[in-house]
C-alpha cells in the first residue's frame, strides 16, 4: 500500500499515529488522515527524504508487533533518521509542542489526549513514590462514562496495593485519579528491557483477540494469561460483542471469564 502511495508520488508524512492505519476486513492495509500528505510533480530529493520517513515510521510499527519478521535491511533504515527529521526533532517540533500543548492545551497522543499527556506523568510520579512499586505504566482506554479512561499497570508483588494506591491519588490535589490500577508482579517487556506498552493498551482496551497472535511462546502465553486474570475493564468489551454470537476455536488460551 505504501508503495502504490510512493508510485503516485504522495508521501503522507503522518504515519508514526498508529490510529493512521487501518486493517479492512479484506485483509488489505489502508492509510487515513492526508491533513500532512504532499503531492510530488517528480522523484526529486525531498521527494525521497519524506518517502523514507513514511517507510521508517511504517517500520516503527513493524518493531513493535513483529519485530522477528524486520531484515537486516529494515533494521538499518530504523536505526537511521534522515538529516530533515533529526533537525525538526530537535527544533521545530519543540516549537509545535510548546504551541499546540502550552497556549492552546491541544493534544494528540494515540487517542489518549489531554489525560494521557497531562495527567499520566504526573500519576506515574505519584505512584513510583510508594516503596513497594517497582515500576508503573499507564495507557488509555475509551470509557463510555468518562470518554478517556486511564489503566495503571503497577509492577509489584502486593496486590492489596491496588486499593492503597487508589486511595491515595484519589487524595491527590489537581490530577484525577486512573479509573483502572492493575497490580503486575513483571511488566511485559521486549529484549531491550523497554516496557511493551502496546500489549498493556490492548488488555486496557479489551481487544484480547489482538493479545494472543503477539505471544510466541508458552512462557509469553503463561504470562498473558496471569495478565488477564486479573484485569479491571471488563465493561467494554467492544471488540467481542460481535464475536460472542459466533462459536469459538477450542483450542483457545485465552478464555472470556476472567483471563
């Protein structure tokens, strides 16, 4: 898809957003949001400057949800910002940030909006703050009541925990409390150590179905499922209310009450 875009000379220029991509239910990938797209009269160097930052950012997802499929090649254009990118990181797009989110308190972070980038850092000092907390990570959620919920994942061996740190951001002056905390005792994370925010959006948002092809292993499998045991968002279940009406696999891991 991102070859037949770079054939009619676009490039989009907004596809780090993973909320830009879309899978149809033809298994065909598609792209939305041309706000940023440029349109090329010929293959010159800008040209290719932004046709490679499209394709570094597709790569980016690519890291994220199959990293074992990247080649040598992709991993090396990854590992590689274009001249144009490294100076708008370190300029302009500290300009656009201190604009968009400073005077006019606009936001765009994957949908979690002004909650996820004003109130997330903050919680997460909050909580880090409890000797029993080894580590935290909050992501987003779309909440019927609230429209952004927020889910704290905190790494620690007390799940009583859960109930004392409620109580104490609820107490907190001037930042509303998460409406979801999870105590884990390991957050999922890939062979860098980073934390996989992605698998914690997806049980945030219920969207199991999406979990399981990510785990490759049994022992990512065993993780999952003590993840999913004990998760708080059982109310919406968007991507399964379609589903239940079908019969499942029997050979599912992955049960629908309770993990």
């Amino acid at each position: 898809m991102l070859r037949r875009l770079h054939r009619a000379r676009i490039c989009h220029n907004d596809l780090a957003k993973e909320q830009n991509w879309l899978r149809g239910s033809d298994g065909n990938a598609y792209v939305t949001d041309f706000q940023l797209a440029a349109c090329f009269k010929r293959r010159g160097r800008l040209f290719r400057i932004a046709a490679y930052e499209d394709l570094r950012h597709l790569l980016k997802h690519k890291r994220s949800y199959a990293p074992q499929a990247l080649t040598s090649k992709e991993r090396k254009i990854l590992a590689r910002k274009s001249l144009v990118a490294s100076i708008w990181l370190l300029t302009g797009k500290k300009v656009y940030r201190a604009i968009t989110r400073g005077l006019f308190n606009f936001t765009d972070r994957e949908g979690g909006g002004r909650r996820l980038v004003n109130d997330a850092p903050v919680l997460i000092d909050l909580i880090r703050k409890n000797p029993a907390v080894r580590d935290t990570a909050i992501v987003a959620f779309a909440d019927r009541r609230s429209g952004v919920g927020l889910y704290a994942f905190v790494e620690a061996d007390q799940t009583a925990l859960e109930a004392q740190l409620g109580s104490e951001l609820a107490a907190a002056k001037g930042v509303r409390p998460p409406e979801h905390i999870q105590v884990v005792r390991a957050l999922p994370r890939d062979a860098a150590g980073k934390v996989r925010t992605e698998v914690l959006q997806l049980v945030a948002m219920n969207q199991l179905d999406l979990i399981e092809p990510m785990m490759t292993s049994e022992a990512d499998r065993a993780f999952l499922k003590n993840l999913l045991e004990a998760r708080k968002n059982l109310r919406d279940r968007f991507n399964f209310e379609a589903a239940d009406l079908a019969p499942r696999p029997t050979t599912d891991v992955i049960t629908r009450e309770g993990g």
